[in-house]
C-alpha cells in the first residue's frame, strides 16, 4: 500500500478568525499583532499580504506599507477554541496524525482510499468539514511524504487543493526557487546563490560531492529533498481522547438500506481503530449533516466498553431511530468516546461477545498481514 501523506494548513489563520468575528473586518487588510511599538505581525490577512505585509515583520514597516489596514490585538483564546475544533475534525481522517500548531498538521491518510474514490475526494471532504465547524478555509496538500505535502498545501493558497502524485515529485519541485526547501535559510540561499544554485533543478543536477563541499552536512538531506525524498514518520503525540470516522458524500443519501450500510462501515473502521490502541469505548455518538446542513449529534452510553463494530453499529442504530430523516443526508460520521482498557473478563451478557471478539482479532491479524481487502465483511463488499 502506498504512503500518502496529508498537510492540512489553515489560510491566514488568526486574521481568519477575526474577519470571521468582526462582519466589519472581512474583506479588508487586518494585521493581528500587539500594541508595542516593537511588537511583530502574528499574522496578515491575504488583503494585506497584497501590501507586502507578512508574518514576523516589525508592525513600524507594517504601518509603512499598509497605512489604512486594520491593527487587531490578538485574541488567543479564541484561536485555541477554533484549533481545538480544526484539530477535532483531523483526527477524523487519520490514525497517524502530527499536530504541528494551532492551525496545521500532517496526517497519514495512505488507509483513506476504501472510503473515498479519490485523494481529491478526502482533501474535498476535509475541506469542507473544516468549514462546516469553525466556518474557516483551510488548503490542503496529498503527496507521498510529508515534505512535498507541506509543498503541496502552499501551492494553491488560500482555500487551495493540491496533489503531487507519485512519479511527478522531481517535475513539480524543479522551477521553484532554492529557498523553498526546507532547512534553506537566507545564509544556506545565499551560498547557493553565490554557487550557482537558482532553481531545485539546479540541486537535483548537481554532483552530490559539490554540495557537501559547499553545505557539509546539509548537503545529502537537500539533495534527497530536491528530489522529492523524504521519509520521516508522523509522530503521533496527542492524547487519544475519542476515536471517530466520518464521510461528507458527494450525493445526498436518501434511501435506508445505504445510510444503514454507511453506519455500519464507519462503525467497522472505528472498531478497528480502537482494537489498535487496545481501547474500547463506553460512549457511541452518532452524527448526522443533512443536505440543509442542519447537523444533530446523538449520544448513548453503554453498560460495558466496547471495540466491536457489531456493538457499536447497534447503538448507532438506536441513536438513529431518535433521528427524523427528512431530507438527505450529506454526512455520517461514529465517534467512540470515554476510552479505556478493554475488559479482560469474559463478558457477563454470553459468549457470543467472546466470539466476536475473537472472530474481530483473527480478522486484524489477516488483514494486517495480507492488506485492509484481504478479508471484510459483506457491507464492504455492497459499496
């Protein structure tokens, strides 16, 4: 299975939230920074990036270049509270996810594609889930490492969607300037610069001794990236508080027996991602997006903790039946919550659950040797 790697960035995150909170600001050039004369620019809104003003410069040049913008206090709170949903919908889409600040993160989405026709198709979804929650855009980039997926998210900024495919890494990276790659600052650019080193072209040519000789140590790591290498993990360090599975379709769904199917999938994925942290859930939550957007989120708690999809597609059944479905649904999501250790007991109802569990651990293990399509149940095989 191939690794694809996601880079979800927020679009001039701060200035964002302000537009969002303040009708008045939007559309115009807002600065978030602080009142000191020596204070820097947090963060410029794309209306004031057109001025050249840009994060990190000193808010005396600021004023010089953009006069008339607007000088907004930072509001941290209520970046935190917005991040805190952003980074809520990420854990949505992938098992391996690296937060990297309040407004971007990389996730290892290379199991998405079972659930999603095309790496578009997730990067939509997450999009738009994103703007559903905090009513923000984010761009996003899909690429085979986490290197060309950064790239990828800066490629078509704001509210952007990028993929560098495999095969395509070295075409991509070539016409864009040295400093683009990572760890080329303006000391390493201008050694590049004085060496004839312009464009990523000119490092992907260039004899891997020269670039020792001119970088030491720093010479083999921007060859590997000019040529689109890069194979760094994604360091997983966020506590795992609840483990959900969600899909924005792009047809509405009307008809029972697909929602049905749908719930019983994401309650499959959710399963299994609770048997791979060795979790199980005492909290189901169902939540459904209709095509008006009107979203209702039902909750139901159980008598023991689960990992089975069995248990988990049953509870959201009965949450479902306290839902009126009167208009198409554009959104499913299962999310398991008030996590611990799966009990160690045998189950105080029937074997039937012992069964289940082992049946649900001979599975993982077939799959985890022979790929996620080796052997499922029959509701995949409807979709």
């Amino acid at each position: 299975m191939r690794r694809w790697i996601m880079h979800v960035d927020m679009d001039a995150f701060f200035a964002s939230v302000e537009q969002r909170d303040d009708p008045a600001l939007q559309g115009k050039p807002v600065i978030v920074c602080g009142k000191s004369r020596r204070s820097v620019v947090a963060t410029a809104s794309y209306e004031a990036r057109a001025f050249g003003v840009h994060s990190a410069m000193p808010l005396s040049q600021a004023k010089r270049l953009c006069p008339h913008g607007c000088f907004v206090a930072p509001r941290f709170e209520a970046y935190r509270e917005a991040s805190d949903a952003i980074h809520q919908v990420m854990l949505h889409y992938a098992d391996a996810y690296e937060p990297i600040s309040l407004d971007e993160a990389f996730l290892d989405i290379s199991g998405m594609g079972s659930q999603y026709p095309t790496l578009g198709s997730i990067g939509r979804a997450i999009k738009e889930e994103i703007r559903c929650a905090v009513h923000l855009t984010a761009s996003v980039g899909i690429a085979p490492n986490k290197f060309l997926a950064k790239m990828a998210s800066d490629m078509n900024k704001p509210d952007g969607l990028c993929i560098i495919p495999y095969g395509r890494e070295q075409e991509v990276l070539a016409p864009l300037p040295v400093r683009r790659l990572w760890g080329v600052g303006s000391v390493t650019e201008k050694k590049l610069l004085a060496a004839g080193f312009r464009t990523i072209a000119d490092i992907q040519e260039a004899a891997p001794e020269k670039l020792s000789a001119l970088l030491g140590n720093q010479g083999p790591l921007l060859k590997a990236l000019s040529l689109g290498i890069d194979e760094r993990p994604i360091i997983s360090s966020r506590q795992v508080k609840s483990i959900g599975d969600e899909s924005t379709y792009e047809y509405d769904l009307t008809d029972r027996p697909t929602i049905d199917r749908e719930i019983a999938i994401h309650s499959d994925i959710v399963a299994q991602r609770l048997r791979r942290h060795d979790l199980a859930a005492r909290t189901i939550s169902l939540k459904i997006r209709f095509a008006s957007f009107k979203t209702i989120m039902r909750s139901l708690s159980l008598e023991e903790g689960t990992n089975l999809q069995e248990t988990i597609d049953s509870a959201c059944q009965t949450l479902l039946s306290r839902i009126p479905l009167t208009e198409g649904i554009r959104l499913i999501g299962v999310t398991a919550s008030n996590l611990g250790a799966p009990l160690s007991i045998p189950s105080l109802f029937s074997d039937k659950e012992e069964k289940r569990a082992r049946a649900a651990r001979a599975m993982d293990s077939i799959q985890q040797k022979y790929g996620r399509k080796a052997l499922r149940k029959g509701f995949w095989l409807e979709k």
